[in-house]
C-alpha cells in the first residue's frame, strides 16, 4: 500500500482525474459498442400508417411485449425480423391495421336499439365506403383510396328515379393501365345496389380524370383519344420487341408503330331481300255456286202462267240450269333480312411498323470484332413474325418495313466468362450486408478513436511533466555547491597492504571502497539535512544544466 499510495502521490491528482475520465469514455464506448452489436436486426412491419391505425398497432404490440421501433413519424412500424410474420398473423387475426377507415365492424360498438333509422343508414353508408377502400387498397400500385357514394332517397309520389354515384380518389404508386381502371370501377358498381360502372368517377392524387362519371357508355371518357391511341401502340410495339429480341438478342432492335385510328362511334341499318326465297304470307279462296229455270219455249208471260196451279204444269214443262264458280288468291312475301350494328370508337384502320435490325458481330482469330450484315431470308422471317403478332391486314393498307443496319455501339464480347464475384458466390442477404457495414465502420471508428484519443492521452498521462527553470538561489549560510560536491567526492583509500593471495586484496578493496562511499553519503546526507532549501536548488541546477545541454 505505501508503494501504491507513493505511485498516486508521486503522479499527483490532474494526472489521475484525466486517467479516470479516459477510463470512464473507453468503458462508455466499448458499452456502446456491445450494445449496437448486440442489439436484433430490425425489420419493417408495416408502412404508410396513419395516426389511428399506428396508434392501434403500437397499443397492441406494447399488450403483447413485443419490441418495437417506431420511425417516419409513426408512419412506419419495425420489429425484430424472426417475429415479423408471427406479429402480422396476430395483429390480422384483430383486423389490424383498419387502413384509415371504417368498415362493418363500425356496428359491433353501436346500440342497435337506442339509434335511428337515419344514424343507421349513415352508418351503413360509412361501412360501405370504408370496405370499398379497404378492397381498393389490395390491388397493386394502389397506396391509398377514399371512397363517397351518394345514394339518393327516391321522393313520395314520383316516378322519376335518380340514380347513385360514387366518386373514387386514388393515390398510386406509378400509373394504373385501363383494365385496371376499368376493373376498379366494375367492382365498386357491383358492390353498390343500382350503381353502373358509367356513374363511377376515379381521380388520382394529382387531380388528374382516370375515369369520368358523366354516363358515357363506353366508359373511356376519362382517357382522351390521344392517350387510347399512344396506349395501343405501345402495346403493339412491345409485342414486336418480345418476338423480335428473342431471335436477334436484347437491345438489338428498335422498333416504332403508327396507328391510324377512327374513335366515330357509327350506327348501320341495313335490308336485305331475297328473290329467290317466297313466303306464304296470307291465302282467299271462294267459291260460287247458282241453280236457275227455263220458262216457255216463246218466253212469253200469259196469264194462265201466272194462275195458282198453272206452276206445276209450267215446272213440269220446263228445263233447270246449275252454275258453279271457285276463285282462290295466295300472296307471297319475299325473304327480307334487317340488321343494325353498332361500331364503337376505336377502330384500327391502318398500320405501319417500322424495325431497324443489327447485324451480327463475331470475334476472329487475332480477337478483333467484325460486324456480318443479316441475310434476306432472316430478315423474311423476321418480318412474318412481325406480322403476325400485330394482326398484319393488306387490305385496308397495313406496311411493314424491316431494315438491317449497323448500331452506332455495339456489343461487348468478351471471350471469357468473367467470374462471378464472392457477394452472387455466398448470395448474402440486405440484412447480411447492411450488418457487416455497420460493424465494418463500428471497428474502423473504434481504430480511430484508440489511435487518435486514447493513445495520445495515456502518453501524456505516463510522460512526467517538464521541470520549471527556477531562478538559482544564493544560500546566505551553510556550504556552497562547491563544497557539497567536494563532500560527495569518495576520499583516497589508504595504501593496501599487499598480499600473497589475489582474491583476498579484490575483497578487501571492495570493502574500502563500500566504507568510503558510505561515509561519503553519510556526509551528504548530514549537510541536505541541515540545509535542506540549498540542496533543492542545487539540485534544480542540475536538472536545468542537463535539460539544457
């Protein structure tokens, strides 16, 4: 202890407070250290929460004792990655998150009894738009949705119905295509009693019309003609390139489409009789039929004829006559065939593809690339795939055009496969590198910290400090510094007696020379005892002599 306490005593108390104060910041960094290395890895569990639903999450995982984080300000969730999927399942199994709205569930809290006809058709209204949301939000690129439908009460005593309408604000990640918008507004009519697709309006979040609302049949007046036609060639054209790349290799054709397109919507009615086709459309017939009586062979009326009686006898005397007539009338009709059709907007008149096709490149032997043009009959067959694929019709004037020509950069061959490089090797994870490079800049900062810090200080610390140059004192009494060092001087040893035996005469100098040097700080020792402020700036002399020199 008396060594130890001498050691303090000797380093004095500036340098141990800096020591403990360097001791307490390497403990606190390597603490650090530990625990950021220490800590799980992070996964997202949910992202783009509102306030109510992050509310909701973060209250369920604190009931469950799950770790959490919360970032972006609320907006986002994190969990340790091995209880990601087990949290989601729990957190589902309690319809969480609600995504912003209300749905059915909004009539497992009310009081069925104590509310009205009116709240209750408020509240099925707000049910329905909240599931219609919810439903919305599962198709891709779809961020977020807020649905209103309108649902008009139809008045007393009239025949006129209005019909409901919804109207849809979507917010997206990218573009939706329109049989995604189209699908959209399909499954919102099929949801909502009495609602047609034609009265579903969708807006995105940047205020632009996806779909328009206004009744149109057809349903594409949310998309301007421009945007149909610049669609259908961009269909067209991606078609070609799938085919065509797959002959020729990626990147080595550019393809262009026109389309030359009629949006008139065109309604024909036509008649079409057959002559050679009758039918019996209505059939008379009649028949007549007359009996009549010759009278005398003069024809003369007398009186006797005209007497009761005389008729027999005349009867008798004279010849009938009979007549029959039959009379039929059949009308035909001839075959008549009527047809209405409906031509809607949006017919293709004509086509024209325009494909610019690289050649071949190959390596010779001396390993310079050489480009080889393609021949006619490949670039034939390129051309009937070409046509094919886009419905080619000569008829109302389609052209295909494919030309063979040699790219402004070409390919890169490389003769070897290079090697594939140690991360596709072990095929690490984000989570695996995102680690390393923390632990990487981890270990360099702590190299940096111990070599910049750390090692500085402690050489300081163990370093003594510089002694001050001290002004030389003059003693008024006592003995001078020529006198102490005469003092120190050892003293001449007496004459030895010499000996026969060697080792006896090194043993004995020794002997001398310990006794005189003895004395000698026996004496030294008497005079710092008595003039104790004398030797210390004797001392200080030298030390600044030697400093000095």
């Amino acid at each position: 202890m008396n060594g130890i306490l001498e050691f303090v005593r000797n380093i004095g108390a500036t340098r141990i407070a800096a020591m403990g104060a360097v001791a307490l910041g390497l403990v606190g960094f390597f603490v650090y250290i530990i625990l950021r290395m220490s800590q799980p890895n992070m996964a997202l569990l949910f992202s783009d929460l509102t306030l109510e639903d992050s509310a909701q999450v973060v209250k369920e995982l604190e009931r469950r004792q799950v770790r959490f984080q919360i970032r972006n300000d609320g907006g986002q969730i994190f969990v340790t990655q091995d209880q990601v999927a087990r949290v989601r399942m729990q957190l589902a199994e309690g319809g969480l998150p609600r995504g912003g709205g209300v749905g059915y569930e909004l009539f497992d809290k009310g009081d069925a009894l104590s509310s009205t006809s009116f709240v209750q058709n408020i509240n099925h209204l707000r049910a329905l738009e909240g599931e219609l949301a919810r439903t919305i939000r599962g198709i891709e690129r779809v961020q977020s949705a807020r649905v209103h439908l309108v649902m008009p009460e139809r008045p007393l005593f009239s025949r006129e119905r209005v019909e409901p309408s919804a109207s849809i604000v979507l917010r997206m990640r990218g573009g939706l295509e329109p049989p995604q918008i189209r699908a959209i507004r399909h499954m919102v009519a099929s949801a909502v009693r009495g609602l047609s697709p034609q009265r579903v309006s969708i807006v995105d979040e940047g205020g632009r019309l996806l779909a328009d609302g206004a009744g149109d049949p057809s349903g594409m007046s949310g998309t301007t003609v421009d945007e149909r036609r610049v669609g259908h060639e961009q269909r067209l054209r991606q078609q070609v390139e799938s085919i065509i790349a797959s002959v020729v290799g990626p990147g080595r054709a550019r393809v262009q489409v026109t389309a030359d397109m009629d949006f008139n919507r065109v309604t024909q009615t036509s008649d079409d009789f057959d002559p050679e086709r009758r039918v019996v459309r209505s059939t008379q017939t009649r028949e007549e039929q007359s009996t009549s009586a010759e009278g005398n062979r003069d024809g003369q009326v007398t009186v006797g004829n005209e007497l009761p009686g005389a008729n027999t006898t005349a009867a008798a005397n004279n010849s009938r006559e009979a007549s029959k007539k039959s009379e039929e009338i059949i009308n035909y009709e001839i075959a008549r065939t009527q047809r209405t059709e409906v031509v809607e907007g949006g017919r293709v008149k004509r086509i024209s593809v325009a494909v610019l096709v690289d050649g071949i490149y190959a390596r010779d032997g001396q390993g310079n690339i050489n480009y080889q043009p393609r021949g006619t009959e490949e670039l034939e067959r390129i051309g009937a795939l070409v046509r094919s694929s886009i419905g080619f019709d000569q008829r109302r004037g389609d052209q295909v055009e494919i030309v063979n020509l040699r790219f402004a950069e070409g390919p890169q061959l490389a003769s070897l496969e290079p090697p594939r490089p140690w991360w596709q090797v072990y095929e690490p994870s984000k989570d695996d590198v995102r680690s390393g490079v923390e632990l990487l800049v981890l270990l360099i900062v702590s190299g940096l910290v111990i070599l910049f810090v750390v090692r500085p200080l402690l050489k300081r610390i163990v370093t003594p400090d510089p002694p001050a140059k001290l002004p030389a004192v003059v003693p008024q009494s006592g003995p001078t510094a020529a006198e102490i060092a005469a003092a120190s001087l050892p003293v001449p040893a007496p004459p030895l007696v010499p000996t026969d035996n060697a080792t006896m005469r090194m043993i004995e100098m020794a002997q001398i020379q310990g006794e005189v040097h003895a004395a000698s700080l026996a004496k030294v020792g008497e005079l710092v005892e008595k003039n104790p402020h004398e030797t210390v700036s004797i001392i200080r002399q030298w030390l600044s002599d030697a400093e000095a020199k």
